[in-house]
C-alpha cells in the first residue's frame, strides 16, 4: 500500500472519500496474491489492482456502492473450465476481495 500513499494524500486534500479494495484470498492462477490493493475515489479514479484488469470494472462499482452506503463488503470472484473457453479468459483462479471506506484519523 505504500505505493498508494501520495495518490491517497492527493485525493485526501482535494476533499474527496476513498474505499480500499485488499485481495484478501487468491487461489489457483489468480492475478494478484493476497495483499494487493486497489483504492478508488468517490469520482471513480483508480489506482492500484486486484487482479490485473479482469475485475477492476465490477471491484469499481463495488467501491463506489461502499462510499456510498459506508458498509464493507466482501466480493468473491472466480471461473469454472467451462466460462473460461466461453469469455476467453486465461486465468482460472479465484479471488476474494475486502473493500471498505478509508477511514482517516478524526473522522
């Protein structure tokens, strides 16, 4: 995450609310191992990854419903041998994504 902190100082000061989305649990060819990280600002910027592009779309939309509401949630993606010949996708792993509001001393 450290990585991620001059972008996060920047939204900050403008004034703007971020969600955190953390790889909590990968398994087979998953993209991202545990860890990784991808923060999203309530105008819907990126920065960051979980998996590489193949769920940053939904992980986004996720994100933006968690600022929103203010409650966590975890996500759960994966695919069977058979979606992955169907959508053309290499990776057959899974992954289980935390993602909450950044929450700021103070606030």
């Amino acid at each position: 995450m450290r990585e991620l902190i001059p972008t996060i100082a920047e939204w900050r000061s403008a004034g703007k609310r971020i969600a955190v989305a953390t790889v909590v649990s990968a398994y087979g060819s998953a993209p991202r191992r545990e860890g990784a990280r991808l923060i999203v600002s309530d105008e819907g910027e990126l920065a960051g990854s979980v998996s590489g592009g193949c769920v940053e779309g939904d992980v986004l939309h996720q994100a933006l419903e968690v600022l929103e509401c203010g409650g966590p949630r975890l996500l759960r993606y994966a695919i069977t041998d058979e979606m992955i010949w169907e959508v053309g996708l290499a990776c057959g792993g899974t992954v289980e994504i935390f993602v909450e509001p950044l929450e700021m001393g103070g606030e």
